[in-house]
C-alpha cells in the first residue's frame, strides 16, 4: 500500500485545479467560435463578467490581426476589480463585485448607450461570464445604486441559490434579462458565454441580458417573500411595477439574436478527470450541479470519502456547481472555505484524505477584492493543527470565519485573478494508508 504525504497530496490537489481552470480559458476556445466580422457595419463588443478582460483581448486581436478596420470597432469590457486586460481598441473598465459600485453603473450607463447606437449591418458581439450581474448594474427607474447595493447584500446573506438572485436582479434591472438585446435591436447579436452556473441556462448566466426571460415579477417577489428579505421600499414597489417585467420567449426583439455556450463547468472536470485517472485513481464525478449549503454538502461528501477510506480504495471525489452560505456570524469567507472547513471537521482524525475547494475564478466571495482567496485546502489533521494554534474549528465555521481560520494554518487557496470562470471546483483524494 501506499501513503501519500501531506504535501504530495496537496501538490496533486493544486495541479488538478490549476488543469481544470486552463481547461476553461478564453484563449483555449474563443477563436474558434468567433463569427465572420461584419462587411460594412461596425463590430461592437460588449463584454461583462470576469472573463470579460480576457474574451475581449482574444476578440479584439483575432478581428484585428485579420485586417479588420480599427475604426469600425467600438466596445467596453467591464470585469470586476483586478481582473482586467490590456486592451487595444475596447474600452476596459474595473468594477465591484459581488456588490457593485459606481464604476460598474458608469460602465453600465455607456453599454447600453452603445447598443442603442447599433443598426442593421453592425455585429453586436457579447462576451459573457460569471460576474456580469454585479459588473453591469444599471437599476430601473426609482431605484438607486445604494439601494441595489442593499438588494445585493440581502440576497448574498439570504442562502438563495444563484438561479434565485439573478431572478431577483433581473427584474431591478434595465439591462439585465434580455433588455441588453432589447437597446441593440435591430442589429444582428451574437452572445458567447461562459457559464458558471448550475445547469448552464443562459437566462441565469450573468442575469441572461441577450436572452428571453422564463421568470417574472410574481417569481422575483416571491423569492423575496421565501427568503426574507429585507429589502429597500423602492425595491419592494419596483418588483410590483409591471413595466419592470423582462422580454419573453415570444418577443420578435429576439429574431436577431443567437447565443453559444462556449465554455462550461464539465469542459473543466473532464480535464481534471483524465488527470484523475491517468495518476491511477478511480475518478468518483457527484456532476458539476451541486447546490445547497456549503456545511451540509461537506458532510454528506466527507462521510463518502471515509467510506471510501473503509474499502481502501483509491479515489477522487469530485463536484462542482455553486454551493450557499446562510451568513449567521460576522467573520470573512465563501461557500468553498465553508465546506473546507466544514470538511476538516468531519474528517479528523482520518489519514490518508486531504481535499481542495476553490472557485475556478480565482476569488471565494470575500469583500470583492482580486487578492481574495480562492479556497482552502484541509486534510484529517486541520482541526488537530488548528486545536495547537488555540483555534477551535467549530467556533470558526458558527461565526462563518474560514479564512482566518485557514489563513492561520497557511491552507489558503490563493491563486490571484484567473480570467475565466466556470464555478466551484472540489476534488477529495483517498489514498490507501499504510498501517504497518
């Protein structure tokens, strides 16, 4: 039998996500996918999302070094802080995230001043990521920024699932939910996405800004009632405001619009998961739709990989999707610090089991600032080490503090901006333990 150390463990931990993170870089599909330029009208692109930066510069290059005419392209890229990219013609913008700020509602302001300049002939190209709702913020009439800063925070502590939020900012938005497409009509639209969403819908994808909306008002404001919230009284009478109800499937503005899914979770598991299985292990894929709450999930996963530990198998668990955090403390952290910590909690005193949890955009959460952490990394002795330092896990995960937690054991996945994002990545290794 053999033990894998701590650090080599870790070490093949590290290398599966930075695999599966590659996997789901622009510069690996987007040529590929990108339409012929326009003959005679203009190229605009429009891109939001934290891949933004980097769609746009594969875009802009590939149109460019083909002889396209610079004079004849316009665009803004708009990413969240950190994550921009140096560009030549498209305008680059920084923005908040995960709750926006006036730089998002200024960039925001100018898209939609520039779709609105689109005619027939122009190709509208929009480069979309996970991201873009907090990116592109422009609030419908009688709401203000501060108070879709609150609406953001109330749903972000809420324990709603993504599908859940962007139902809600959709019906707050006059750019989101197929309103994007409604300021470039007539023009010819042309979205690429990369989702980071559970299911890949692109409704759900950046709030689908390009295309028909299944929701409504009565779903927003329901999600609002199911959950909670406290939200501004200008939020409340906005969501009974039927001018603020989105474009449906019916609606002729999208007779002109097509969308391609040009990257998605799976892409990056399949990656991973030939790496899996080429170091000898059996790949254990629980699919890349997880929801529910962060805590509930590491337990369920852990009690997998000690019954796996049971059977001395070796193995790789592995998941993704996009797990919640129902926020009840007042520490610092995201949904893949919770499980990790959630996880070392479950698994101590195991040997042989160790896990990375981290969110292929390079951030977990936190406060919306690029050097945010990613994730962590946890094995059966992170409780014990913790316990030596004078730090008592379970207190740590009550007050939803995991990054001071990991932080104080050096555990802490930071991997700075990574330009593209296809949600949460967790990987669990098994290994045989030598007990000889």
């Amino acid at each position: 039998m053999t033990l894998l150390h701590s650090a080599v463990q870790r070490q093949f931990l590290e290398r599966l996500f930075e695999t599966a993170v590659a996997a789901a870089h622009p510069a690996r599909f987007l040529h590929a996918l990108l339409p012929p330029a326009p003959d005679t009208g203009r190229l605009i692109i429009l891109a939001a999302g934290k891949a933004a930066g980097s769609m746009a510069e594969v875009a802009e290059a590939h149109y460019l070094d083909s002889g396209f005419p610079k004079e004849r392209m316009r665009g803004i890229a708009v990413a969240r802080h950190g994550y921009g990219r140096p560009l030549r013609v498209v305008e680059m913008v920084e923005a908040g995230h995960p709750v926006p700020d006036q730089a998002g509602l200024d960039a925001a302001a100018r898209t939609l001043e520039l779709a609105d300049t689109a005619t027939h002939g122009d190709l509208v190209l929009v480069l979309m990521s996970g991201g873009a709702s907090a990116n592109w913020i422009a609030p419908v009439n009688g709401l203000s920024l501060s108070s879709k800063q609150a609406v953001t925070r109330a749903l972000l502590r809420s324990g709603a699932s993504i599908s859940e939020i962007n139902t809600v900012r959709k019906h707050l938005s006059r750019i989101k939910g197929g309103r994007l497409a409604r300021h470039a009509f007539p023009a010819r639209v042309l979205t690429i996405g990369v989702s980071d969403v559970p299911g890949d819908d692109p409704a759900v994808i950046g709030s689908g800004p390009t295309v028909p909306d299944p929701t409504t008002l009565a779903d927003a404001s329901a999600i609002a009632e199911r959950y909670g919230l406290e939200l501004p009284g200008s939020a409340f009478l906005a969501l009974r405001d039927p001018r603020n109800e989105t474009p449906k499937p019916d609606d002729p503005l999208f007779n002109t619009t097509d969308y391609i899914l040009a990257a998605k979770p799976l892409d990056a598991f399949k990656a991973a998961e030939a790496d899996i299985r080429t170091a000898g292990y059996e790949c254990i894929f629980l699919g890349d739709r997880l929801e529910g709450e962060a805590r509930d999930i590491a337990a369920e996963q852990a009690k997998m990989a000690r019954d796996l530990s049971a059977q001395n198998r070796r193995a790789v668990i592995l998941s993704g999707g996009e797990l919640t955090v129902t926020i009840r403390g007042q520490g610092h952290g995201g949904p893949n610090q919770e499980f990790a910590l959630s996880l070392a909690i479950a698994l101590e005193g195991t040997h042989g089991i160790a896990a990375l949890a981290a969110d292929t955009d390079g951030t977990d959460g936190g406060a919306g600032s690029a050097d945010d952490p990613a994730g962590a990394y946890v094995d059966g002795q992170s409780a014990a080490r913790a316990r030596a330092l004078g730090l008592d896990a379970t207190k740590y995960l009550a007050d939803n503090n995991s990054t001071a937690f990991f932080a104080a054991l050096g555990d802490l996945v930071s991997p700075g901006p990574t330009f593209t994002n296809v949600n949460d990545f967790r990987a669990i290794v098994v290994d045989h333990v030598d007990t000889a």
